[in-house]
C-alpha cells in the first residue's frame, strides 16, 4: 500500500498542503517548527482518522479557520481508494472511504495502516504504563477488528463499574447487583484481550531483538516483558480480591487496564540515564516490529512515518537504519530531518528511489511540486 497523494486544507499551520508522493522514500527537509511534523500528521489523520500528536481534533484545524479538509488517494492491492475526512467544530467529523461514509471511527482503524515513530515516544520506555498498553493497542487494533471490538466494550463498562464506584463513595452506599453486573460482562472481553496481548508480545519480541541488532549493530542483550494480574488469577477473583480497596477509592484498581510492557537493556529496566543512541535504536526497533507484524497479518505494506528522529544518532545508526528500509520488508516512507544534506546522501548512496521536499513556513517545494 502506498500513498499517491494528499491534499488538506486548514490542516495545523497549513492553509493548503497538495503533494505528490514517490512510493519509496519521501524526505521533508527543514528548520525546527516550520511545519514538517505537521505535513507527517496529516498522512496520519488520514490514514487513521486522528492525529498522532493531539488528542482532539480542535488541535488540528488551522487557527481562526472554520473548518478542516484531508484527502488522499492511496493503492492498495492494485486499487486506489480515495479517503476523505471533514470537520466543521461543533459537528461530527466525518470519514469517507470511495465516496462511503464510516458510521464510526473504529470502522476506519485498520483499512490503511500506518505506523509513526517520533522522539516523544522514547517516554514509553521511561514514563508511566498507559501509554505502554497504548502502544500494543494501536498496533492490534490495526490487524485485529475483534480486538478493537473487545477494547471499546471493556472500557465502556470499565467506565460503568467506576461510576458506580465512585457513586457509592460519595453516597456510602454500594449497588452490589449493578456493579456486579458490569463487572461479569467484562469478563469474556478481558480474556480475550489478554489471550491476544499475550501473542503480540511474543511475536514483537523476536522481530524486536532483530531490528534492534540490525540498527545499533550492538552487542546489548534487549528483552520486552509482558506484565499482567490475568497470568495469576482471573478477572473475578481480582475483582473479588480489589473488591475493598476499589469501594475505598472509588475506582477499578485491578484488571487489564493496568497491564504494561517492561523495557530491559542487559537484564536491567531501560533507564533515562541510557544513551540517546540506545533509547532511540530501542523505540525504533520496537515500531519496526510493530510495522512487520502488520505487514505480515494484513499482507501488504503499512506507511512508515519518522518523524525528526536523527538528532543524537550517530551516521552509522542511521545509515544501517536507511539501509534497512531500503530493503523490499519495507514499503512506503516518509522522514522529516533538520539537516538538508544527511538523509538525501545516503539514499543516494543507496540508489534508492526518493523525493525531497523542502519546507520553510510558507512553501513546501520539490522537484515535482510547489505548494502554498
């Protein structure tokens, strides 16, 4: 699958963004906050009808404008899909595939997969677990619609159960009959969800390990841990053992959303205090992962989105990395950099196929277009 070309309209700092797109490498050269991240999130909003870096679509729409347009034109297995997402603030966005609207956002996740590596993901080895089991469940979403299915109903009535939770704290009286009902009903999802997790994790470990060897060319030992209460005890007898504890706080303390991925370099925890090289050649390494693992369940290519990842990496890190999705395991790639020559000399290094664009604020330019 790769993107041919896109055009938006109101889209972060950009009045008009219209491009053409080679199937291999696409490089978008420029300053810090010139808009290149900006040009990245847009392929992403539209392959997953949301951005990679805000959690609202407010965010998205160009300053003092009053609506936002995203359109493109992607081949996929030999068809070209045209996908279309609108929003006007105070109404619904909408989704449009070949003229379809989607009913739900869900029903888009997965039709275009993509994968984003930014620098702010190297907080997923550091900080707190959510953003861990964000992480696993973007990537299932993708290739798995029963996945996704049980996720939205889990935290729906995760959602309920903490109502009623918190209702019983202000009040001091607990609906044992209503909690417990919410609290069977998520059963089933749970496990699902677990059982699902469980092979991810096992399949993204050894596609990790690879990728991690192949880009720091390193002889560090690297290990991802799936952790969860459901290996030890089901999700009723959690809930029963929490059952105090979740009446004293007013929430669900226990179950799979509090699962999470530990990161380990050498048998210990991933720390800050590790080398940029090594933070980044590990979160690299993982999405690589994550992109195979797609590719390999849907049957065709995911977009691979890098966005301003070379600061701190050393030329030989990056030239293994280039060299890597030159390769045919790869598809379609877009990089944003700060430095105008890096990127483009090795790829032409490499002799690989690649357009050059090049943003300063107000114009993107390449050998092929010149955009407002």
């Amino acid at each position: 699958m790769f993107l041919k070309n896109s055009k938006a309209v109101n889209f972060r700092s950009y009045n008009l963004l219209a491009l053409n797109y080679s199937p291999k490498f696409n490089v978008f050269l420029g300053l810090n906050g010139v808009g290149k991240t900006n040009a990245l999130d847009s392929i992403h909003y539209l392959c997953l009808g949301k951005s990679y870096f805000s959690s609202g679509d407010r965010h998205v729409l160009k300053r003092g404008m009053d609506f936002f347009r995203n359109e493109g034109w992607l081949q996929k297995n030999k068809k070209e899909h045209h996908v279309v997402a609108k929003i006007v603030p105070g109404k619904k966005k909408e989704l449009e595939v070949n003229q379809q609207k989607l009913l739900r956002l869900s029903d888009h996740i997965g039709l275009f997969p993509c994968v984003m590596i930014a620098p702010a993901d190297i907080q997923l080895l550091i900080e707190g677990s959510s953003e861990r089991r964000i992480l696993m469940d973007q990537c299932i979403s993708q290739y798995d619609k029963n996945y996704l299915s049980d996720l939205i109903l889990y935290n729906r009535l995760l959602k309920q159960r903490n109502a009623v939770l918190k209702g019983a704290k202000e009040i001091g009286f607990l609906d044992e009959r209503l909690l417990s009902s919410y609290s069977e009903q998520m059963y089933e999802p749970a496990l699902r969800i677990h059982e699902r997790r469980k092979k991810f994790n096992v399949d993204l470990t050894v596609l990790f390990n690879n990728y991690y060897q192949q880009i720091s060319q390193g002889s560090e030992e690297c290990h991802i841990e799936y952790k969860s209460a459901l290996f030890d005890n089901s999700l009723s007898t959690l809930f029963e053992q929490s059952l105090e504890k979740d009446k004293i706080l007013g929430r669900t303390t226990s179950g799979i959303h509090k699962d999470d991925l530990v990161f380990k370099l050498d048998g210990e925890v991933i720390k800050p205090f590790a080398s940029q090289g090594q933070l980044k050649s590990f979160i690299i390494a993982i999405k690589l992962a994550e992109y195979s693992i797609i590719k390999n369940l849907k049957g065709f290519h995911p977009i691979l989105l890098l966005d301003d990842l070379f600061d701190k990496l050393d030329n030989q890190r990056i030239a293994s990395l280039l060299n890597l999705l030159n390769s045919d395991e790869f598809g379609q790639i877009f990089i944003s950099d700060t430095d105008e020559n890096r990127i483009p000399n090795i790829l032409n290094e490499l002799k690989a196929h690649s357009m050059v664009y090049k943003v300063d604020g107000q114009q993107i330019k390449s050998n092929e277009t010149e955009e407002e």
